[in-house]
C-alpha cells in the first residue's frame, strides 16, 4: 500500500523534503512507518522521536493501523497558551 507522508514546518527542513510517498505491507502501523522512514537515516529517526502524528487529520498512536492512501502527517508538538 502507499501512504503519503507529509512534513510539516521546520521538519521538512530537517529531512529535505515537504511530502514522499512510501510503500508498506498491508496492515502496517505508523510505528511500522516510522521504522521505515528511521531506518534509511538515523538523523529522521531521531527527527521523528520528537514529533507528534497525525493520521488522516487526527492525531495518532504508534498502533494505529495505516490503509492504502492514507495521509501521514508529522509535526512538532506545540506549547503555548496563556501565561
């Protein structure tokens, strides 16, 4: 199956691109994706362990299972709010 996977801000920055496409097996989670996209350079491995994931506009656990087409968003968390 292939999931889009999208960078957001700074992130992008840090890998080199805003948006690839990445083919996994049926059933695969999004730590599944995260090993996969970790494990070609281990400066988005560590990238990626400080990031927050959204999967299909919500955000999502490392257990949540991709489907084919599915948009894979990863973001910096924020913080903020009044003081």
């Amino acid at each position: 199956m292939r999931i889009v996977v999208k960078y957001h801000g700074i992130i992008a920055d840090m890998v080199g691109v805003k948006t690839e496409d990445v083919d996994l097996p049926d059933g695969a989670t999004v730590a599944d994706l995260r090993a996969a996209l970790g494990s070609r350079d281990e400066t988005i491995d560590a990238i990626l362990v400080q990031t927050r994931t959204f999967v299909g506009g919500h955000m999502a656990d490392k257990a949540a299972v991709l489907t084919d087409g599915t948009e894979v968003v990863f973001m910096r968390p924020i913080a903020g709010g009044r003081a």
